[in-house]
C-alpha cells in the first residue's frame, strides 16, 4: 500500500507555500477593463435620470445581458461601492441582490431583505415581505435596484413573467426606485415575455465579450492582456513579462477564451502557477497550453 509523503518533510511543501502566495497576490490584482468602467457610468446615469422625480411617479430601468465570464458582477459591484461613498449614515443607494434559485415570485422580496441585511427575510407571506421590503428600502434610500442572475428566473418557465411582473409592479410602478436587470441571455429571454417591462427599460447597457474580428476589440483585448502582465510583474507574482500582449500569444489567448475577462483571468493564473512550479520566471506557450488543458476543457469552454 502506498504511503503519501508527509508535505512538511518534502521540496514540495516549499513549493506549495510559494505558488500559494503568488496566486494569493494574483488575486488581489486589478486591472482596469474599459467596458466594466462603462457600466458603471452608464448605471450612475440610471439613477441621476431618477432623480426630481414627483414622489410616487413610476421609474424606469436598465438592463444588462451577457454570457457567463463577462465581468457584469464584478462591475455592479464596484458600482456599488462608488455609490456608497457619498452615502449618509444609514443610507444604502444600491440594493445589489441575486434571484433565488427557488425561481417564486415569494423569493423576490426574501432576496431584496436579504441584500439590505434584514433580519428573518423569508419571514410572513409574499404581500407581507413585499410590504417590509419597500418600507425598509424608503427608510435607507436607495436609489437603484439591481436585480443580479436575472436568468435564474427562466429556471421554471411558468414563473418567469410572474416574477418580472412582480419587480415591475411593487417597486417600478410603485415609484421606489429604477430597477437594473442583470444577467446571462436567458435573462433577456424572461424580459422579452413581458412587453410591457422591458419598454419601460430605458437603457440598454453592453458588456458583450471581446471579439476577435473588431479592431477596436483587439486593441481593448491587447491592452488588457498587456497590463495584466505589467501588474503580475509589479505585484511580484512573476520577476520577468511573459508578453501576453504578442499576437503569437494574444490571439490564440483570445480563442481560449472567447474573449470573456474571467476566462482570459482564470487561463494567465493557471499559466502563471504553471511557470512558477517548474521553475521559470514568466509565462511561456507551454504553460499557456497547460492551463487551458487543466482549466478550459474539463469545463468545456
């Protein structure tokens, strides 16, 4: 019977501690993506549109479709922490919540409390949680809703319009505040069964993937690619550039890819670990092959 080597005893513990702390300092990298900063700006002008509005008066909204590995959370997120910074004590301008997996109409105010750190939000019948959603939303003025995962609610088909309606009736129409679905395109396969939602969206908000056969995409892509590896760099991940930003490299990246930020991501990390546990100080074609072997296929992408 075999007897694995205990880590502590073995080069391979050192090894493991210094991958470790690389992918530790990889993680806390940020680098700027245009099109994320986009939606940020174009989610501030949803709310500075509702404002002076006659108290009551139905609001509008936004909706921001695209496939999986776009960046649409990481960005709203970020919206949300720009709103928050000129907030009043007790304020909270942004409800950033996740459709439940439950697919109910009853889940959709649960996750609004929920989001607004209400205590019990699953507690009383759907008119009760609605009612303690709303009140509690006016009392923190917010200013925008952004209902994330939209396309969870295309789980079960009968419930989909139900719970756009829902949204649409108790917070849009009731005048609470403009409302920004988020999602995957069975997101906007929901909004588009129900006509008289998706006209009062005013915006129509783009973070599609990056394409290949766009100049302009190309060029948002090399740049990108190009300061990830200066940050790898200066964040001490790696010692030397690994020139991701070369068409020799950048474009077969692309293909991998699909152009999604969170692949293009997750593929450099799994490089980066590949270099630094055989020894290498940068990212070579191998360890670019080896990531999408380990992280692409087995997920099907």
């Amino acid at each position: 019977m075999s007897t694995p080597t205990p880590l502590g005893t073995s080069d391979r513990a050192a090894a493991a501690l210094r991958i470790g702390q690389a992918k530790q300092k990889f993680d806390a990298i940020r680098v700027d993506y245009p099109p994320q900063t986009e939606v940020i700006a174009r989610l501030a002008e949803v709310c500075h549109a509702a404002e002076g509005r006659p108290p009551g008066s139905p609001c509008g909204g936004a909706m921001l479709v695209a496939p999986h590995g776009c960046g649409k959370t990481e960005a709203v997120t970020a919206f949300r922490h720009f709103m928050e910074r000129e907030a009043g004590p007790g304020e909270q301008p942004v409800v950033h919540c996740t459709i439940s997996a439950a697919g109910t109409t009853d889940s959709v105010p649960s996750s609004i409390l929920l989001a607004m750190g209400v205590a019990r939000p699953d507690t009383g019948n759907e008119k009760s949680r609605w009612a303690r959603a709303v009140a509690e939303a006016q009392r923190r003025k917010v200013r925008i809703f952004v209902i994330d995962e939209f396309n969870r609610a295309a789980r079960r088909d009968r419930m989909s319009g139900p719970i756009a309606t829902s949204i649409r009736e108790r917070i849009m129409d009731a005048g609470v505040a403009p409302v920004a679905f988020v999602g995957s395109e069975d997101a906007g396969y929901v909004l588009a069964k129900v006509p008289e939602l998706m006209e009062r969206l005013d915006d129509d908000i783009d973070l599609s993937p990056m394409s290949w056969d766009s100049a302009g995409d190309r060029l948002l892509f090399n740049d990108f690619v190009s300061d990830l590896d200066q940050a790898m760099v200066d964040a001490g991940v790696l010692s030397c550039l690994s020139h991701l930003g070369d068409p020799a490299i950048a474009e077969p990246l692309w293909q991998a890819s699909s152009g999604r930020v969170r692949r293009i991501i997750k593929i450099v990390r799994a490089a980066m670990a590949s270099a630094l546990h055989d020894g290498r100080h940068a990212i070579d074609h191998d360890d670019l092959r080896h990531a999408v072997d380990s992280y692409c296929l087995p997920r099907g992408f």
